[in-house]
C-alpha cells in the first residue's frame, strides 16, 4: 500500500474510535475486525484488515435505507437502498464461534450458497459483505492490479501518463 | 393565480435553456427573461464532494431529488427533471456532427438533408466550444475543419488510454482523445480537472454543468429563475395564432401564468413535444404548432453496438474512467460504398470481478481471492463501442398517454422509436460492418474478444420538433422558430432531424446560440 493511501485511511479508523457511543458500541465491533484478519488477504498485513474493518463499520452505521439511489441510463428506474444489509450480522458472527476460523467462514459461505462476491453488501452473509465492501473499494482495486490507482482520489491531471506506483 | 410579465419567457431549464438566456441577456441587455422549470435548483455546489462520497460508498443518487415522481416518460432514458438538466449529469462529451449527417438525401439519397449548410453550424460549435469550455485537440482527418482550435488543449491520456491509443492506431484506425466539456486549465471561473473519476457529479466544477451559467445570470440579475414550477399549457391569442401564455402550476399547487412576447421550449428532446401536444385547443385540436401532425414524429437518436477485447497491454480501470478515445474515420462513407456511418470509441475497462468460490465450488478466501483473480484475468481490456448513424421513420413517435397520468391529469408522454425502412435494410450489414471492425482491431496484440452486444436503446435522443423548410414535413425553420406560431421557438435537440453518429449535446447547443440571435431580432437594441 502507499504511504499515502494508507494514511488517507487512518482518520477513518480513528473516526470510528471516536464515534459517538452506541456507534461504538456495536457489538459485532471486534468480530467484524477478526473476521476481515480471516477473510482478506493476509498479504495486506493486521493493520491494514483493521483500517478496512473499522471503516466498513462506518459504512455500516452511516448506511441509510430508502435512499434514493442512481436511477440509471437508458432504462431509468426510481430506485431506493434496501433495508440494511448488517440486519443479520450479530448472529451470523456469532455462528462463526470465536476465535473465528477459516473453516468456519467457508462451512457458513457454502451454507449461504454465496459463490460470487455481490458488487455491494447485500445481507446475505457478512463475510461476503465484507469481501464485497473490501474489492469495490479503490484499495481492493488496487491491491488486485497491484497498482496505486487511487480511483476514488482526485489526482490532478498532472502524472496521469506514467503507470502509477506497485500498490504491494 | 398570479401572473408574470417578460419579454422572453423560456420553458426549461437545461443545457439549451442556460445558453438560450445567457446569449439572449448579451445580445439584448436589459431584456426581461424568465426561465420556468419544473424541476428543482441544485445549486449547492459546496455539497458535492458529500454527494460524490455517497455516490461512491452507497450508490446513492448524487443529485439528491433531481426528478418529479409521476413525471416520467415510457420510452425515455433519463429521468433527470431539475435546473441544468440532464447535463448536471453528463460526462461532457462534445463531438462535433459532420457534413454528411446534414447532406443525407443529397449525398446518399437517404431520409432527409437538414435545412442548414454546415458551414454555417461551424461557426456556431465554435461559440458552443468557447461558451461550454471545451478542451480537445486537432482531428487527424483532414474532413475535420475547424475555424478556430479549441478554447484549451486536450487533457492529457492516462497511461491506459496511451497504451489504448497505441493499440487502437495499429489497426490502421487513428485515434484522438474525445474532446470534452472540462477545463484542462483554468476557465471560466472554474478551476482544472483533478480527475476525480466521477464526472457524474464533478466535485470541483471543472466540467461544465448548465447551474453555473444559471447562478451567474441570477445573480447579475439578468433572468428571472422560477423552479419547480410545471408548465402545463401554452395558449393563444383569441384571434392570432400567436402565443400569450404558459400556464403552469407551481410547487405550492397554485396556479401561475407567464405572458411574454416571445416562448422558447427548450425542454428537451421529451418535453417539448409533450408541452405542444398538451396545448391542443379548437383551433389546433392536434396540439400548438402541429398543423401538419408533425409533432413527436421523427423522433431519432443512434443505435450502438459495444466490445469488450482482451489484449495485451497493462490496462489500468479508474484512471480517468469517463474520459476516452474517438476515431472519426467512419464518420465518412463514400457515396459508392453500401451506406454506414458511424464513430468508434475506446475507454479503459476493468477485467474480472473477483470471485468467492472457484469452477469447482471451492470457497475462497483472502489470498486466495487475489491469486484466483489474477490467473483468471491476466490480461488488460478495452472497451469499444460504435455508435452507428439509424434514420427515424415519421411514426417512430412521441404521443400522450391517457392510460398514464401525472398528479395534474396530463397524459404522460410515450416515446417508441422506429427506424426507416431503408435503415432496416441494412441493418445485417452495418452490425457485420462494425463486427469486422471490432475483429480487426483484436487482430493486434493477441487481442480476443470476450462478447459483443448491440444498445436496446437509441442513445442520445432528440427529435420530436424536427426543423425543415417545408411545414408539411416539419414542426419549425432552422432557427427553431415554430412555422405555425412566429414568436414560439423549439430549440436544442427536439428540432434535430437526426440524431448523428456520435453525442449531439454540443450540436444541440450551437443550433440554440443561432436561435437566440433568430429571437434577439425580435427585440430592439436598447
């Protein structure tokens, strides 16, 4: 990861860790962080699970259902979010056992009949969401081309000819 | 009912509405202008890297509230009703026609010849380049003239789209960056790109977008801006066919009425009929300024067909994701050759989408995931789309609804559009023609190409008010002027005969900055 990139991530983290109460108070808090050490690479290193997990906790708390949503092109829709996909993530996490083991997310994926990563969480099993939220993400992008792309930054027009840096 | 008073009342509130105003309160300094749109101001600019945010994390809309629920066509490929428009959202795109799509009869003897020479049109996508900010750089073909470069140079290629380019000219087809509505340096008040990858909502500003032109004029206090306000009728004189009105109902539910001396539409390729159809009265029972039955006919726009091709490059999605490559070589068909006309573009294109469990049902984890992905997908991929030149036939039309209605009791309007028994002819040959095209291309660089698909949709619609000099076969004249009614002008893309080979935002704005000099006459110097 870039120096840069993962600093960016930090006041994430941190913000989670100063949110208000009952959002720290999550209690699937440290299972969410155990899990993403299992289901995300472990190249990426505990740190950096810990960053993704943190803020997919934020993702999780500041997710508002029945908000509208793009409406598309060519077939427009009036679309809004579902309800939140974390609904059912306290017990899935809970069956998972503690410590949570690779075995277990994969007996509990199959069970789920989850093949594919969905493009965003979808509620279906949180280890899926967690993968889900981690590959969409302009750091999972860049962990899979091994390239600082940065997609979700605003770069500049400057540089964009040279192939950004090796993310690894 | 409270009543308005201007000299010009123009109805919507879009791309062409923005220009209509801006070049008409230059021309004619001190002219009353009111603009009405039914949809709501997005004016706050300092929320839009929240929204861009949402957008990226949720998928949330990232115009929050820009459309009126029940006030939507069947048939229409944006839902977007509020002030700039569909350009809030577009990706700044602005090709420019070529000769052959205005010189179709007399060319190829196919459809029709649009009334205006395209000498004449240069100048004004010229003035639409300078207004809107376009950076681009020169053509390699030289059917391309130009009068005046661009008002900033290209933005510079990404390392994808130099090695796309690289790809893409091998095949023999030169490629050129597409010239695009985004300041490369300072403009107009607006800084540069940051290539923030987003241009759906650019949170900086550096693409143009129509509410910039509108917060100006407001604030020079040289319109008057009534939103959310659905104009629902025009009406006439008791004795001349010269419009009076629009009544509409604003957003208390209250009825209002604009008098002025002269009504522009710029509704869009959608509305605008529809307003002309709602207005019918007992003098014209088939709706205003549709004497001839030609309003929503013709309705046009051009098909598509995409590619995605696997090479050998290191292609990198994300870079500038909404900026891409043009060829304009197929812009031109001989008139000897069988009849097919069409652009070519590139973007960058992700590979795979990661996968959970692998072809033996093996769930996969962390590394796992990452190893998988990239022994699946080791290879770059382009995207290439043709959008290909398709002729309206008359009934391929807009009409009213009566089985569906807004909360007022308008009929909504239904758009089906149909192609011209010469365009069908020839449709097995056009898709073979692009098909090979899409083959050579992947004849370089170990190139394969993974699926083709074909646009269920005609993409940058327009039509509907066709311009034309013969009132029997058209709704107004090449300044947009309506042949039955002298002070009401159509403009922007309802009046486009066709819809091109290739995004019409551009032309819809420079045929807009000529109408405004046809409706500036109208009025005295002060």
């Amino acid at each position: 990861m870039q120096r840069r990139s993962f600093f960016q991530r930090i006041p994430v983290a941190v913000a989670a860790v100063f949110a208000p109460r009952w959002a720290r108070a999550q209690p699937i808090d440290q299972p969410i962080h155990e899990l993403a050490s299992v289901v995300l690479p472990a190249s990426f290193g505990r740190e950096r699970t810990d960053i993704v997990a943190a803020d997919f906790l934020v993702w999780i708390r500041d997710y508002k259902p029945g908000a509208e949503v793009g409406s598309g092109y060519g077939h427009p829709r009036t679309q809004v979010t579902g309800p939140s996909p974390a609904a059912h993530y306290a017990e899935q996490l809970s069956a998972l056992g503690s410590p949570i083991s690779k075995e277990a997310v994969e007996k509990a994926l199959a069970a789920a009949k989850v093949d594919r990563i969905p493009p965003r969480p979808n509620g279906r099993h949180v280890a899926a969401d967690l993968l889900a939220f981690f590959f969409a993400s302009a750091e999972g992008e860049d962990l899979l081309y091994d390239a600082a792309i940065r997609r979700d930054d605003c770069r500049g027009l400057e540089n964009s000819g040279p192939r950004p840096a090796r993310f690894s | 009912m409270s009543t308005h008073e201007s000299e010009v009342c123009i109805i919507g509130g879009g791309i062409t509405s923005a220009m209509m105003a801006q070049k008409l309160s230059e021309l004619r300094p001190g002219i009353s202008i009111t603009v009405v749109e039914a949809g709501k101001s997005i004016f706050d600019f300092e929320n839009r890297f929240k929204y861009r945010e949402r957008m990226v994390r949720y998928g949330e809309n990232p115009w929050p509230g820009d459309f009126i629920e029940g006030q939507a066509a069947d048939g229409g490929i944006s839902r977007t009703m509020a002030v700039g428009g569909q350009a809030l959202h577009w990706g700044g795109t602005c090709n420019r026609f070529s000769v052959e799509d205005l010189r179709l009869k007399s060319m190829y003897g196919l459809y029709a010849d649009w009334p205006i020479e395209w000498a004449e049109l240069e100048k004004y996508y010229c003035e639409a380049e300078r207004r809107l900010g376009v950076s681009g750089g020169p053509s390699p073909f030289p059917g391309d003239k130009r009068s005046q470069p661009y008002p900033m140079k290209a933005m510079a290629l990404t390392w994808s789209l130099e090695k796309l380019k690289q790809w893409g000219d091998k095949s023999g087809i030169p490629f050129q960056s597409t010239p695009q509505a985004k300041n490369t340096v300072a403009y107009d008040g607006r800084g540069a790109c940051q290539r923030c990858g987003t241009c759906d909502i650019c949170p900086t500003g550096a693409r143009y977008s129509p509410d910039f032109t509108f917060k100006r004029l407001l604030a020079q206090k040289k319109v008057v801006l009534h939103d959310r306000t659905l104009i629902r009728k025009l009406a006439l004189d008791d004795t001349k066919p010269t419009v009076v009105a629009a009544h509409g109902v604003d957003a208390r539910g209250e009825e209002v009425d604009y008098r002025a001396k002269a009504f522009v539409v710029a509704s869009g390729y959608t509305w605008s009929s529809h307003l002309l159809l709602l207005s019918a009265n007992s003098r014209f029972p088939n709706g205003l300024a549709n004497r001839t039955d030609q309003v929503g006919k013709y309705m046009n726009g051009h098909a598509f067909i995409q590619s995605m091709i696997e090479i050998d490059h290191d292609i990198l999605p994300g870079m500038n994701p909404q900026y891409g490559l043009i060829s304009r070589q197929f812009f031109r068909c001989s008139p000897s050759d069988p009849y097919v006309r069409h652009d070519l573009r590139i973007w960058e294109a992700g590979r795979a989408t990661p996968r959970a469990a692998d072809s033996s049902g093996r769930i996969l984890l962390g590394d796992d995931i990452v190893k998988d992905w990239r022994a699946r997908s080791p290879r770059g991929v382009a995207r290439v789309r043709a959008y290909y030149d398709v002729h309206p036939a008359e009934t391929s039309e807009l009409t009213l609804d009566a089985s569906r209605k807004n909360k007022w009791g308008d009929p909504m309007p239904k758009i089906v559009h149909r192609r011209d028994a010469a365009t069908e002819a020839r449709y097995e040959s056009t898709k073979q023609h692009v098909q090979s095209i899409f083959e050579r291309m992947a004849q370089n660089d170990n190139g394969k190409i993974l699926r083709v698909n074909e646009g269920d949709y005609l993409d940058h619609p327009a039509g509907g008010c066709r311009m034309g000099i013969d009132p029997a076969a058209s709704v107004c004249d090449n300044f947009g002027r309506t042949h039955d009614h002298e002070n009401l002008f159509v403009v922007g893309a309802p009046t486009l005969p066709t819809a091109g080979c290739t995004n019409g935002t551009l032309t819809f704005v420079a045929l807009t900055l000529r109408s405004a000099e046809e409706v500036a006459r109208n009025f005295k110097k002060v």
